[in-house]
C-alpha cells in the first residue's frame, strides 16, 4: 500500500498547521479541540518547518514547568521533521516511524505539505490489507 492511499482513504480532512509564533498554550487547546495528537509548524502552510506533538509539549512541561506554555511553537518544535511522499510504501513508512519513535510525518511533494500520516493511519491501512489478503487466499483454498 503507498502513502497516497492511505491519505485517500482518511479522506479530505485537510492538515492542521499553526505559525512558528503561535503559543503552546493555544496549540494544547486546538490539539484537545480537534482530537489531535501533532500540528504541522509552517509559515505558509506549505513549507514543513517543524512538527509539534504531544510528546513534544508533556516532555518540556515536565522539564520547565507550566510556563513553557507561554514560549512559542518554534521553541519546542522538532525542526526538520521526517517526511514521507504521496509514492513511498506503507511499510516503509511504518519502519521509519517505528526506529525514529515518532508518530506523525508529514506528507509532501514537490517540498509542499499535502498531507500528514500517523502510526495509527498506516496500522489500519496495513492491517486492512492483510485482511483482503487473508480473504483472498482463503478464496482460493476453499476454491472460491
């Protein structure tokens, strides 16, 4: 399965990006609002500059304390997040999450956002795809 089928079947849900200056405090209340657990960082909604989870938030807060509510995403973000394209493999996406320990990667092309994929996206695709498979050869045994 390709990341461009996973977006698919999520369907247009659009990405959820905030400006590096935005305030941790308003990134918690839009990650609880839209049941979230990540936010693209871009100036313009098309050029990844970071990503923002999470784990990123609970991490600093545990080390500063609730005033790392007050700093700005770009103080927390991960710059520089792996991304994936609309053509690489379900799979492969799967691994790189798993060995980086991150659960959200932006989907670009052309180095413009146009989606983002979680762990749990790529799980239910794959998971989805074993189960047809199982179907198929079970067909295929019964002589269907």
């Amino acid at each position: 399965m390709l990341v461009h089928q996973i977006l698919n079947a999520k369907g247009d849900t659009g990405v959820v990006t905030i400006k590096p200056g935005t305030k941790v405090s308003e990134v918690t209340h839009l990650l609880a609002e839209r049941r979230i657990g990540g936010v693209i960082v871009s100036s313009d909604g098309k050029a990844v500059e970071g990503i923002l989870s999470e784990r990123d938030i609970v991490r600093t807060l545990a080390l500063k304390g609730a005033s790392c509510l007050d700093e700005e995403a770009r103080e927390m973000m991960t710059r520089s997040p792996s991304c994936c394209a609309p053509g690489d493999q379900a799979d492969d996406i799967l691994q790189r999450m798993t060995d980086g320990r991150f659960r959200h990667m932006p989907v670009t092309q052309n180095n413009e956002l146009i989606g983002i994929v979680t762990i749990g996206d790529v799980v239910k695709a794959r998971l989805q795809e074993l189960s047809m498979e199982k179907d198929a050869l079970e067909g295929m045994i019964m002589g269907h």
